[in-house]
C-alpha cells in the first residue's frame, strides 16, 4: 500500500512541478493543461455534489424489490430499454453513472443491465443528442443510435453472461478493509 502513496505523491509533485515550470517559462501546452485540469475541476465541483445527492435519494427512494423485479434477473427484454432510458437521461459527465450503476448493482440489478446502462450514459445522454443533432443533423443521430445501442445491448449481454459464469461479486468495503487501505 505504500507504494501506491508513494507512486500517487510522486505523480502528484511532478505534475505540480511540470505546471509551475510551464508558467515560468511560459511553456504553452503546460499552460492548457492546466488551464483544462483547472476548468474541469470546476465543472466537477458544480456537478457532483447535487449528482451525488440524487444517488443518496435513490438509494432511499427506491425500493430493492422494484429495481430487482424490473431490472433484475426476472426484468427480462423490457429492462435493457430501461437502463437504456435511465443512461440517456443521466445528467452530468460520466463519473456521474458508475455511482449510480453501483447502486444499481447493490439494489439487485443483472450484470448485463448494468454494462447497458453505463454503455448508453456514455452514447446516448440527452444533452449530447441535442448537440449532435443540432450539429451533424438527425438522421445522422437516428442512424448513429439503430448502429450502437443494439451492439452496446449485444456486448453488455455476453459480458454479463461471461462474469456470472466467472461468479462475479463485487464486495462492499467494510470498515476493516477500509482501516486496512489507510494504514
């Protein structure tokens, strides 16, 4: 676990570095990196907080039988739309989806069901479908979505059929694993 510490503040100290050296220097492409880290943070510091109330919400609101009988193993065709529809509606960038698809997982929704959410936050969301319509047009939109959104259920299919073969579990950090990481 040290190493990793060791690795990350080394990394950390030799971005630092590489930055103030870029503006001392008035090096450019230093400059934009750290202009983009900087506006990228800002946009995660206005996002994630309100992303991660609604989560909380979720975790409250809604009950483990109904994502587990419209998601679940008893969800059959029916919940990849869903999980199509929950992704495309997802606002914020897509670290936003993993909390919510852990969510997902720990309330008893498939492996396959998961994979298709996350692959349509990435593909489908409304605000980036607006934009490309607007831009490259709607047919353009249409066809972009009758191409991907059946490979992503495709894929997400045989790798969750693939983990449940390989009897995946993701396991909850407890308290004892988290004492352990930090010492």
């Amino acid at each position: 676990m040290k190493s990793k510490k060791v690795l990350f503040l080394s990394c950390t100290v030799a971005y630092a570095l590489f930055i103030g050296i870029s503006f001392y220097f008035g090096y450019h492409p230093g400059r934009c990196i750290a202009n983009n880290f900087y506006e990228y943070t800002l946009q995660m510091i206005k996002v994630l907080p309100f992303a991660f109330i609604l989560i909380g919400l979720f975790e409250v609101w809604v009950k483990k039988e109904t994502v587990e009988k419209h998601l679940g193993e008893t969800g059959g065709w029916i919940s990849f739309f869903w999980a199509m529809l929950l992704g495309g509606s997802t606002i914020g960038p897509m670290l936003v989806s993993l909390p919510i698809a852990h969510a997902l997982y720990q309330k008893g929704a498939r492996l396959s069901v998961i994979f298709t959410y996350i692959g349509a936050a990435s593909i489908c969301r409304i605000p980036m479908t607006i934009f490309e319509a607007s831009y490259l047009g709607v047919k353009f939109t249409i066809i972009r979505y009758a191409v991907s959104l059946p490979l992503v259920v495709i894929s997400s299919i045989i790798m969750g059929n693939y983990y449940q073969k390989k009897d995946l579990k993701i396991q909850a950090q407890n308290k004892q694993t988290v004492d352990s990481i930090s010492t």
